[in-house]
C-alpha cells in the first residue's frame, strides 16, 4: 500500500462521524430526548454523545492530512503549492463558517429574508464556488458560475443584520466550518513546513496542549494577548485535535507500509488508552468541557476516536467488510456537501410551512433524526454523482 492510496477506514470513519453530527444536529427538533445524547451545558462538568461529534471530526481532519498532502505532492505539486492550497482550503472554511454565523443571528426583519432563505443562497454560493467542475467543460463557464456564487456572498454580506440592534455582518464566532478552517491551517501548516516528520508534529501537539493546560490552569490571564490569538482553536485545544490525528496518521502510515498491519492496532489502541486515561485522571482538575475546551476533554474525546479508528480499520481494511458501511458511504468522500444539505432540508420546510418539531419523543423522535441523517446522506450521494461535488 502506497502513502498516497485512500485508506477505507479514515473515509469510514469520517462517514460515521458527519452522519452522527447530522443526527446529533436534529436533536433541537425534538423532545423528551435522553439527556446523554445531547451537548452538556457550557460550565457544566461533563460529555454527551453530541460533544465527541466535533472533536471526532477535527481528529479525522488530522488523520487525512498526510495522505491530502501525499496525493498532491504526487501530482507534481512543491512546498509553495502546498502552502497556497492549505491556505485556501482554510480560508474557505473561514468564509463558509462566518456566513453561516451571521445566518444563525440574521433579524430577518431587518435584513428582508428569512433564515432558511439565507442559508440556501448561502449554500448555494458556496456549491458555486467550490463545486469541482468536469474538466471538459470551458473555463469561461466555470469563471461565470464561480462569479454567480461570488455575488451571491457579497450580496449577503451587505444586506445583513444582525441580532436585535439590527447590526452588519460580523463575526459573532467563525461556527463550526470556522473552527474546523483554524485548526486545520495549524495542522496542515505545521505538517508541510515539518516536512512530515513525526517529530516535529508531537512537538507542536505538545505545545497547543500545554498551553491550553496552562490557559485552564489560571496561570495565562483570560486577556492575554497569546489567548486572544489562539482563541479560535479553543486555546490550543481545537488544534491538538487535528495535530494529534496527524500524529496517529503518520504513526499508522509507517506501520502499514512496512507490513504490520496488525502490530499496528496495538500501538493506536494502547495509545487510545493513554490518552484515556489522562482524560480521566485529570478530570477533577479542569473538568469536562466542550465549550471551555478543557484539556480532559481534548484528551477523552482523542481516545475515543482513535478507539473507534482502529475498530473500523480492523473491519474494513483486515478483514475487508468495508461494504458494510456502504449506506453512509458519500457521508465520508463527499462530506462539505453532506454538511451542507441539512440547511437546504430546513428551508424548504419552512418554506412550506412544514412543522420542524416533531410531535413525539423518545423512539420514535430518535428514529426520526436517524432517518432524517441517513436521508440527507443517500440525497447527497446522488447529487454527488450528477456533478456537484465540492472540492476545497
């Protein structure tokens, strides 16, 4: 196997995580819902399901980096190039991610348009933009589409209001494709300009992760200029993710090319276990937390992923039952677009008056949201496979 060949268990594995993060996202439509499915309260001590969704998917990010970076590199690209296209894969997050935002804060009395009619144009804009187009097709037409998707942005971007003061477009957070951009950048930064050495990756997981311990320790002020700065990757913490996927990728890439594939899970799995138990150890000292992005957190939802990694590595790549995910399959080689989707699912409903919350709770609520993830993943397969496929 060949670095720059996909490895079925990281595409699996991203796929699990986007169509839970679909799933988890649903949750707000229903009621009567165990407690252990949903995000914990912000200074609350403690993890539902729905608070490893995004942590799991920034440690996959990680994960592929390596292989991203190979694959380019096959095709003839140099550092430069490297460096060009990680900042404008970042930059596209950030964008996407501050869009969305002001979507979330939009006064639609102000602005002249519902939400859901926001995130659609905005979506749209974005699939315009970013769409992967035939290669065959003339460059003319894709420079006009491209420019379709631009104007719809800037059209956003000046009619927006915001909250009750009705004010302009501006960064309330960077939301979640904001987030994921600014730990990616560190990840995919620091793996380039590091020449891929495993070293100099650690190295770099270690300081985010010491400084967010020193950030929640009390021995960093809240206004330090350092903490403004990292603010965006949670203080080091959001970074340590991807950084530390990085690091399991590497790790793996090397075993796996010399032959030992199953050495290998004994190593991601005692590493998982490591991580684990730090998590846990340490928990009385800053506590679980998503939103704070406590370092107990980082460390627990770390092992977790890679706990659930290896178990997939050793179905779908040992013992090659890699089918049995096939269902949620477009959810891990087309997942921007699969995020996505569930904007275009809320719009249209509101656009037909169609009740979002659901009547019942419980089972039937839960069945309910799974069908809806499972639902927007197979649409987002067959739209894939029409041409629209975005490419960062």
């Amino acid at each position: 196997m060949t670095l720059s060949q996909r490895i079925a268990s990281i595409d699996i594995t991203r796929a699990l995580t986007m169509t839970l993060m679909i799933f988890v996202n649903d949750l707000w439509t229903l009621h009567d819902i165990p407690l252990w499915l949903e995000h914990t309260k912000p200074r609350e001590d403690g993890m539902g399901l729905a608070d490893t969704v995004f942590p799991a998917f920034l440690f996959i990010v990680g994960m592929s980096i390596p292989y991203a970076v190979a694959n380019r590199i096959k095709k003839g690209d140099g550092t430069w190039a490297l460096l060009r296209h990680a900042l404008e894969r970042g930059i596209g997050l950030l964008v996407m991610g501050l869009v969305l935002v002001n979507g979330e804060y939009l006064n639609e009395g102000a602005t002249g348009l519902s939400r859901g009619v926001w995130n659609a144009i905005a979506c749209t804009s974005f699939i315009l933009i970013w769409n992967q187009y035939p290669a065959g097709w003339p460059n003319v037409r894709k420079y006009v589409l491209k420019a379709i998707g631009i104007a719809g942005l800037l059209l956003l971007v000046s009619v927006c209001r915001g909250g009750e003061q009705a004010q302009g477009f501006s960064t309330y957070w960077w939301g979640i494709l904001g987030l994921i951009g600014w730990a990616y950048l560190v990840g995919a930064l620091t793996f380039i300009l590091g020449k891929g050495k495993i070293g100099v990756v650690l190295g770099v997981w270690l300081v985010c992760m010491a400084f967010n311990m020193a950030a929640h320790g009390g021995l960093i002020a809240e206004d330090h200029p350092l903490r403004r700065f990292l603010a965006p990757v949670g203080d080091g913490g959001l970074a340590a993710l991807v950084l530390g996927g990085t690091v399991a990728s590497i790790l793996f890439r090397d075993f796996v090319e010399k032959g030992r594939r199953i050495p290998v899970i004994g190593w991601l799995t005692g590493i998982a276990a490591g991580l684990l138990a730090v998590g846990i150890a340490t928990r009385p000292v800053w506590g679980i937390s998503k939103v704070m992005v406590t370092p107990s957190w980082v460390y627990i939802c770390s092992a977790i992923t890679l706990f659930v990694f290896t178990l997939v590595y050793w179905i779908a790549d040992l013992k090659g039952k890699g089918d049995a995910f096939r269902i949620i399959k477009p959810a891990g080689t087309d997942t921007l677009l699969c995020y996505l989707m569930p904007y275009y699912a809320y719009a249209l409903m509101g656009a037909l008056s169609i009740p979002m919350m659901f009547p019942w709770g419980g089972v039937p609520g839960l069945l309910k949201s799974l069908a809806f993830a499972l639902i927007i993943v197979q649409l987002t397969g067959w739209i894939s496979k029409r041409g629209i496929r975005l490419k960062l």
